[in-house]
C-alpha cells in the first residue's frame, strides 16, 4: 500500500474551544460511559455491556481522556496540563499530539489497520448470516461461553438451528470461538491472515470492532471520533445478543429469535441500519488512519508494508 505524501491537516484550537469540547467530552462520558463503569466496580454483571470491555480492553479511565487527535493544536497557557499525558509536546504555537518516539512495530500496525479498514470498506456488504456466529459458539457445547446467563432455546434447538441454517461467517474473531463441530459448518475456514480478504461491512462484528481500531491509535484518534465508534458498537451488540440463544430479557433486551422468518427479517433490517451507520464512521477512521500515516511518513520516509496488527 502506498501512502500519499501530502501533508496532514492541522487545526488550531483556542482556549475556550478546547475546553468546551473537553466539557462536552466528559458529559457524553458520564451518560454513556460512566454508569457501567459504576456498575462493573459494584461486580454487578452484564454479558451485554461488559464485552466492551472485556474483549475490547479499553479501560474507561482512558476512553474519560479528551484528546484533539492529530494535527490539532491547543493554544493557551491551560493547555500546558496535556503534557502530562504520554505523546503530547509543546510547540510554537501550542500543544499538541506527536508522533515522534513511536516504535517500528507502531507503524507496521498502522498500515495493517488502514489496509483492514479500506479492504473492509471497498468490499460488498453480506446480510445473510442471521447472528448464527453465537448459536455456533454454542453448538453440540457442554458448556455456556456465558455461563451466568441461561438460555432461551434449549442445547437440542441451538443444535438443529445451526445445522438447518447456513454458517456464513466471515470474521475470524468470532469464527475462532466456534465450538469444534461447528467449525467445519462455516462456509470458510477462517484464520487471521483472512482477516484482510474476508472481513465486510455488513458484518456486525466489523462494525463493532471500529471501537477497537479507533482505540488503538489514541491519542492520535480524536475522542469524539471513539466515542461514536464505542456507542455504535454498543448499540450492535444488544442486537449481537438479542439475536443469540441466551435469555437477555433480565437485561431489558427482548429477543430477536433468528430461528423463525420474521426474526431473520427483523435482524437484516437492524443489521442493514447498523452497516449505513457504520460507513461513515468507517470513513472518518479511514482518514484519521492515512493522516497518521502521512505523518509516519514525514518522520520517517518509510513506506514499508508489514501484515502485524499491533
């Protein structure tokens, strides 16, 4: 992949402004965020939420932390205090995400994640897995990955549901978690190094893990720009669980029983939703991504191309 060698874009922001968004940061935390951290620091459980997490090992301490992203530049004397955080320098017109100091393995991963993210966005979206990546989680099991929450459907209908359906599951983190028997079930044999090849925006396991692409390159990832990815990923796995064969109704959550037609109707139509949502999101990701890059660039003159995913 080759990298355009403009320069990034750089904006700057005042005092008042940055504080401002830092204010609307905190309080769009403290409604989405904050009351399940609450909860999780009560040992209150809930597989639902808890999976962002639990799989996605983003502590909220640090989702808490306003940042500008790159090429956003922080005037006034207040802005001093960002220089506490790792990989914010001062400059002469202000402070700002850097970066300088960054190891090799950092730039391998960048160009892995923007080759995901744009081989994911140029693919053709697929509808037609019906959630059963859960019911295959579970198939012929002994035991539930979630082992406090019971199920709605018994272990002989999770078995007939996955072996009347088709298994087309094209995320190979959801595919690994397939019970032995499920997995010859699937219409492709997964493993990382398909990541690339397979993964489409229909998926709802894609679009939740733009949470975790977006977290991964903080600061340099705007926060405004995580949050909506963590709100969308929350959102999609209520329906993640919704269509699944565990009983989330003590959760508020009624199912969306993709055994029968209308709920399979009902799970296209939401995971359709979801995809457009998505797209634009991905979009900003994208572009985020090729600004770090660029600016890899100009530090580095590399243009090497790497298959990690640090």
């Amino acid at each position: 992949m080759h990298s355009s060698t403009k320069s990034s874009t750089v904006g700057l922001l005042s005092e008042s402004e940055w504080k401002q968004r830092c204010k609307q940061h905190e309080e769009r935390f403290e409604a989405v965020v904050a009351p399940h951290a609450r909860r999780r620091s009560r040992h209150e459980e809930n597989p639902v939420a808890d999976f962002l997490f639990e799989y996605y090992a983003f502590r909220p301490s640090h989702l808490r932390k306003w940042s500008p992203g790159l090429g956003i530049i922080l005037k006034g004397p207040a802005a001093e205090r960002f220089l506490d955080r790792e990989h914010f320098e001062v400059g002469d017109l202000g402070v700002r995400v850097s970066l300088s100091n960054t190891p090799k393995h950092f730039e391998r991963g960048t160009r892995w994640i923007l080759n995901l993210l744009q081989s994911t966005r140029n693919r053709a979206p697929q509808f037609g897995c019906f959630g059963l990546h859960e019911w295959a989680m579970l198939y012929k099991a002994d035991t539930a990955r979630h082992a406090s929450v019971q199920l709605r459907v018994s272990q002989n209908e999770v078995n007939e549901v996955v072996e009347n359906g088709t298994v087309n599951c094209s995320h190979y983190d959801a595919f690994r978690f397939f019970t032995p028997d499920a997995r010859p079930l699937n219409s492709r044999q997964l493993d990382r190094d398909d990541m690339t090849n397979c993964e489409q925006p229909g998926c709802l396991h894609a679009n939740m893990d733009m949470y975790r692409w977006a977290f991964k390159r903080y600061p340099w990832i705007d926060s405004d720009l995580i949050m909506d990815a963590f709100e969308l990923a929350m959102e999609i796995r209520v329906l993640d669980m919704a269509s699944s064969p565990y009983d989330v109704s003590a959760f508020g959550i009624d199912p969306v029983p993709i055994e029968a037609d209308h709920g399979r109707q009902q799970y296209i139509s939401q995971q359709k939703k979801f995809a457009e949502r998505a797209s634009s999101i991905r979009d900003r990701l994208i572009e985020a991504y090729q600004n770090i890059v660029i600016e890899l660039d100009a530090l580095h003159g590399s243009f090497a191309n790497s298959g990690s995913n640090s």
